[in-house]
C-alpha cells in the first residue's frame, strides 16, 4: 500500500469493525414467504447498492430466530459466492433486513460505512480474489474479510470521500427511481390501448410486426453479439452486449424487439426492446430468440409491450414444444397470435406518447452510465490518496 499521508495508517478490517460475522447459512426454501422481511442473497448485492428484482422475504418470527444474520442500517454487506467482493451499505429505510451466503461488517467508530463500501469495492478486489477458496464455486470466507488490510483516512476524511462519491450514486439512484416512474407511466398508458387490443375483429400478429427478418449481414471482423442472458427481465431496454467475432445468429437493428423463446427465460420475461447499436449497424446474436420489427406506421415501441403483456405470456407458453426441460416457442405460432384491431389513429396516437418516454429512458440510462464510470474513476484515486478531496469535487460538482 502507498500510504497517503501521515495521519492515513495501515490496518486490519478486523481492528476496526464492531464485528465481521457471516449471513445465515442453511436451507430456506421452506421460510419464504410473499411479504414481510426482505432477506438478501448473493445476487440481491451489487457494488454500491442492491439488485431486489429477484428479491426474497421471511416471516419476522424467522427472522427473530436468525439474529446473527440480522441486518440493520449502516451495516455492510459482501458477496460470498457469485460474484465474490460486491459490496453495499444497508440503507435506513430497512426496518429489518436478514440475509444468507454474505458477509457482514459492522463498522466500529472509526469506520464510515459508506467509505468501507467503496473502499472494498475498489481497492480490496485484489485481494479477495487471491483468497477465494472451493474448487467448484468459489466463495469468499469471513476469516480472509477480517484480514482485509485498509489504508484508513482519519474519520472526517473518510465521510468526505464518502460524500463526493455519494453524491454521483445518489443521482444514480435518482435517475433509476424517475426510470421507475417512467415505466409505469408507459404500462398504464399502454394498459388503456390494451383493453382496446383485446377486443373487436382480431388479427394476427404478423399485420403488425415482421418476425425474424432478414436483414444486412453484419460486419465479420467485429459484430455486435447479444447472449440470451443480456436479455433483460425488468427493463424496457437492453444495455448490455458484447463486441465479439460470431459466425452465425439472429441478426437484428435499433428499434427491434428481442423476445426469449425458450424456458425458463420466456417464464421470466426476457425481452428487451434494442437502441444500442450505432446508425446503421447490425447486430447478431443467439438464435433463441424472436425479432419483431414493426410494419410501417406500427409504433416500434408496440412490439415489447404486446409481447409483455399476461395475455401473450399464457398463450406463449401454451404453445411450446420440445423436450420438458428445453421447450421452445416458434415464429410461425407468435405470428398466429391475434389481437383486436385498432384504429390506426389510435396507435399512433399511443407511439407519440411512447416513443419519447422510451427515449428518456435511454438519456436515463446513457446519463447513468457516464456517472458510474466517472464515480469509478475517481474511487481508486480517492481512496489510495492520490487525488484529493477538493480536486474531486470540483469534478463531481460538474457532472451532477
């Protein structure tokens, strides 16, 4: 370690924390329950903050059995197995909050929470890698977390750093919760175009939309390729991708809608609707799943919120074939699905209003993505010492 100055010293995370303990570990399949107290696991933690899509909850007379594993504000959490080292803070609005397979740190006083966070997410991912143990999943144990060596600013310092990086997670945060707003704004407008769609003369899919169409081979040396598990299960967009050589696949544009087609990711909602590629550029990807483009005057929104929609979904499911393990759904029977016809002035009504929505999720998005690697450029250079406090407000104050 480089030590930054001579109030910044060199030790354990053990001699600094109330506690370092792990999360409960045994079966809990039994102890879930629909509501009550959240219960985390290794997936639900993502670094600097929490993923609670797949989130689970246990009853609070479990959760009162399972003191060693509670969780309250200020305590911080890291991932075991998966992906070992992710780490976030538990926020104060938890109530009560438990968990399995992490590992808790409760700072002591003179430890910030929010700084050991980064901290481990930064500088000590070295070193949690080099101590994973297990030969066929990997885990992180509690003994190498106590021995995590911290260069550790004086208090103050420590919330100062902790503030400036706040302060471009807490826009981060701000910007998903309006992403929030935004797509439930899209479902209920799509909602009262739905009850339209469900009823009158009923015509196939394929008026709407063309299913896997053909379209320009993509450049050889570097296509876009999408992996089925890019696909998004709560998002109306997809971000992720990647640039890699592929020989073959199903090649889609901007403006398509990509729907999983196989279970379990048809069951899980897997679709995304595609705004990533450059103008022009065409992407390929796996062959499981179905591309629809809309037909001109066809809103190009339309396609994923029709394919999201419960109606689809039973009817979908309805029609796999194959082995009961890995059933598919084919383009010729999503094509046969039918819906009311609406009057063309309805629909385009409905895409002016969807259209821009869509397109402030993706600034959302674009604007999240520049703060996070902004946040993770400065974080290694915060925390060894190398760039001071006041020079990394300054930057920060520029961008939020």
């Amino acid at each position: 370690m480089n030590r930054a100055s001579s109030n910044w010293r060199e030790v354990k995370l053990r001699d600094v924390a109330e506690d370092v303990t792990v999360g409960h570990v045994g079966s809990m399949a039994s102890e879930y329950r629909e509501s009550g107290v959240i219960f985390l696991r290794s997936q639900n933690v993502v670094p600097h903050g929490f993923d609670l899509s797949d989130v689970r909850y246990i009853s609070t007379e479990f959760h009162s059995k399972l003191q060693k594993s509670a969780l309250r504000a200020g305590d911080v959490v890291t991932v075991r197995t998966g992906k070992p080292g992710a780490t976030a803070v538990v926020p104060s609005g938890w109530d009560m909050a438990n968990c399995s397979d992490l590992v808790i740190t409760r700072p002591g006083p003179e430890l910030d929470a929010r700084w050991l966070s980064y901290f481990i997410n930064s500088a000590a991912s070295g070193f949690i890698s080099a101590r994973l143990v297990g030969a066929v999943q990997q885990h992180f144990n509690v003994g190498a977390a106590r021995d995590i060596d911290l260069l550790l600013p004086p208090l103050p310092e420590q919330c100062a750093i902790a503030e400036v990086l706040g302060a471009l997670d807490d826009k981060i945060a701000a910007n998903r919760k309006l992403a929030g707003v935004t797509k439930d704004l899209l479902a209920a407008r799509f909602s009262a175009l739905e009850m339209d769609v469900d009823h009158g003369e009923q015509v196939h899919l394929d008026e709407y939309f063309e299913l896997n169409p053909k379209c320009a081979k993509p450049n050889a040396d570097e296509p876009t390729y999408l992996d089925m598990q890019k696909l998004p299960t709560s998002d109306v967009l997809i971000s992720e991708w990647d640039k890699r050589p592929a020989k073959s696949g199903t090649r889609f544009m901007n403006g398509d809608t990509l729907l999983a087609r196989i279970t379990p990711c048809l069951e899980n909602g897997k679709v995304g609707y595609v705004d990533f590629l450059d103008e022009g550029e065409v992407g390929l990807g796996s062959t499981e799943y179905i591309v629809f483009r809309a037909r001109p005057g066809t809103p190009k929104e339309l396609a994923f919120f029709l394919t999201t929609s419960s109606r689809f979904r039973v009817t979908a499911m309805q029609h796999m074939v194959g082995t009961s393990g890995r059933q598919r759904l084919s383009a010729t029977d999503v094509a046969g699905f039918t819906v009311g016809r609406v009057d063309d002035s309805r629909i385009i009504e409905w895409g002016s209003i969807a259209s821009p929505l869509v397109d402030h999720l993706g600034s959302l998005r674009d604007e999240n993505r520049t703060l996070a690697g902004l946040r993770d450029t400065l974080l290694p250079r915060l925390i060894s010492g190398e760039l001071r406090v006041r020079d990394a407000e300054e930057v920060v104050s520029n961008a939020v």
